[in-house]
C-alpha cells in the first residue's frame, strides 16, 4: 500500500489507484479499512466523487478507532459537498 501511494505521488493517481486494485485481488484484504480510504483519496483527486464517496464509507464501517471514523467521516462529508 505504501509504494501504491508513492507511486500515486510521483506518477499519479490513476498509476496509484492501479497498484492498490491489485493489491486488493491478489492478496484479499476487503477489511483493511486503509484500503478503500486511499482508493478514496486517489479517487476523489481523480475527480471520481460518486466513487470516493462509496469508497469513504467502505472505510468509515471498517476503521478500528473513533479518531479514525471521525477523520474519515469529515472526509467523507468534504467529498459529498464538493
């Protein structure tokens, strides 16, 4: 996850979003809640809002912490207004 995100840094995010689609294929880690917040994060910077949001709540239902919910639900709520 942490080269998809250089690599989304360095060559963009649809390169980075790419690299995380496999990760999540070939190594089955649905309930890693950083997954589909950085799928959402690359997804909203593509322009991809409807998809970031679905991708927010994903994460939002998965994150193990309040801190966590709560800086992904203020994400979250950024994504839908813009």
């Amino acid at each position: 996850l942490n080269r998809a995100i250089a690599v989304a840094m360095s060559q963009g995010p649809e390169v980075g979003l790419a690299l995380i689609d496999e990760i999540v294929t070939s190594r089955g880690m649905d309930d890693y809640y950083l997954l589909p917040a950085t799928r959402a994060d690359l997804l909203r910077r593509m322009g991809r809002r409807i998809e970031a949001v679905i991708e927010y709540e994903k994460a939002l239902q998965l994150a193990p912490s309040e801190a966590e919910k709560r800086y992904l639900g203020k994400r979250l709520t950024e994504t839908r207004r813009r």
